[in-house]
C-alpha cells in the first residue's frame, strides 16, 4: 500500500487523505458536525444522522457503539457537538473517529422543556436538508447555536426553538415579512397574518384564513427573527401566548411536513 497523499478539499479547506489498496481508492475526511438523530443497526452499530460545518446532512455508521467499553463512548448521541474523521461510503460514511468538542447532550437531556426543544430543533435542520452531503454552513451555525442556548439555559427553551425555527426558515429563503405586506410590500404595521402569503398582509391582500394576531405578539416574532432577545424577554403573555402557533403554522407551510416533535414542547 502506497503512504497516504494529503489533499485540499475544493472551496472548504477540509482534509482528505487518499489511500491506494487492492480494492481501490479509499478515502476519508473530516469536519465537525452535530449529532441531529441516531437509530440502531444490527446488534451493535448506529445510523448517526450528522449535520457537518462543509459537507451538510451526512449519514454514517459508527461500529460498535452500542457495545460496552465503545471507544466513541458517549460522544456520537443527540445533540452532541463533535470532531469527526470519517470514510466515505456509497451510501453510508464510517465514522472512524470522534472527538467531543461540546458536549450539549448532558444538559439538555436533563431539563425535559429543552429536550423537547432540541429534538424539534434537530428534526427541522434535518427536513431542511433534504440533499445529502449539500453544504449548508449557515444552518450549522444557526443549529449548534440553538443547541448552545438550550445547554446553557440562557432563555426560555420555547422561545428558542421559536427563534431557530424562524432563523432557518429565513436561510432557506422563506424569510417572513413583519413590518410590510408579504404579497404587495406596503409597509406596516398591518392587522393579518397568513403562512401562505408569508407573513403579514394588509386588508387588500389578505387571504381566506388569515389570523389576527395582537401587535405585541408581531413584535414578538419580529424580535425571535432578529435575535434581539432583550425585546423578546419583555413579551407579554398574550404574545407569548399566540406567537408559537404562527410559528409552527409558517414553518410547516413551507417545509411542507410536519414537525413531530413539535407536539411534545412545553409552552406557557
């Protein structure tokens, strides 16, 4: 067998390292990635659904894992944060090692109301990416950050799972509108709210089944939008109130699915 040769991945800075066997080219990288969903394979592998800084939505099997005395321990389950090397596969990458960068899956498993949160938070990065191995950098940053919040406790976890939900929707280029009308663009404030149209409406525009939501709850999903948590802290009840259900109605418009786990969130 040759010795290794050193490769640059194109546009993404990651390592590859060739090998030639009697089999042919066998290739492996790295890149750290979250952990978003994992199930059992056989009597001891996994299926670890990853979402990677440069590659995207990678699946792989992680060998062994379920065996006492794993060397990937605990490392490859939900929610955690790691640094990967991994061999690609025709369908199915190998992870061959896996170090933990942050380990969120402590915290979060321990507090039910953040639980909750990051498993619909991971099932929505998942359906966002329905191309594997399609970079998607921003939604990493976006869903390791959620993940960060959840595990530290700084907000309330609904409200991050409110404001993730946005946020990707946003990446995704459904963005909703909620200082101008979403169908004419004539600015706000406006009384209607249709997932639809894509957020506020005005009287001309306003379709069948549009909601009429308090301004203070508009606010509100302006601020979840932006990250402007200071404002989002302030919410009055009635906003807090009626802004989880405009969320989930815009997000699972444009995804076209249902977020399961969105059923299980604690709300106030």
């Amino acid at each position: 067998m040759t010795p290794p040769v050193q490769h640059a991945s194109p546009g993404f800075g990651t390592r590859f390292l060739e090998r030639r066997c009697h089999n042919g080219r066998v290739v492996t990288y790295r890149d750290t990635a979250v952990v978003l969903r994992t199930h059992n394979l056989g009597e001891a592998d996994r299926i670890i659904s990853l979402l990677t800084r440069h590659h995207g939505k990678v699946r792989a099997v992680a060998k062994g894992v379920r065996r006492t005395g794993s060397r990937f321990g605990g490392r490859l389950e939900p929610f955690m944060y790691v640094d990967l090397q991994l061999h690609r596969g025709r369908n199915l990458d190998t992870v061959t090692q896996a170090q933990t960068v942050t380990a969120y899956a402590g915290p979060i498993c321990r507090d039910y109301p953040a639980f909750t949160a990051a498993s619909a938070i991971a099932e929505t990065a998942e359906k966002l990416t329905p191309i594997e191995r399609d970079p998607a950098t921003p939604l990493f940053w976006l869903t390791t950050g959620a993940f960060g919040a959840l595990a530290r406790g700084q907000y309330r976890s609904a409200l991050v799972l409110d404001s993730f939900l946005l946020r990707s929707l946003a990446l995704a280029g459904y963005a909703p509108s909620f200082d101008q009308c979403a169908t004419c663009s004539a600015p706000g404030p406006h009384k209607f709210f249709s997932p639809s149209a894509g957020g506020m409406v005005c009287d001309n525009c306003r379709p069948a089944g549009s909601t009429a939501p308090v301004a203070e709850t508009v606010e509100l999903l302006g601020a979840l939008l932006s990250g402007d948590w200071p404002l989002v802290e302030t919410a009055s009840s009635t906003a807090l109130a009626q802004a989880p259900g405009m969320v989930a109605a815009f997000v699972q418009w444009h995804i076209e699915r249902a977020i399961k786990a969105l059923r299980l969130v604690e709300r106030p």
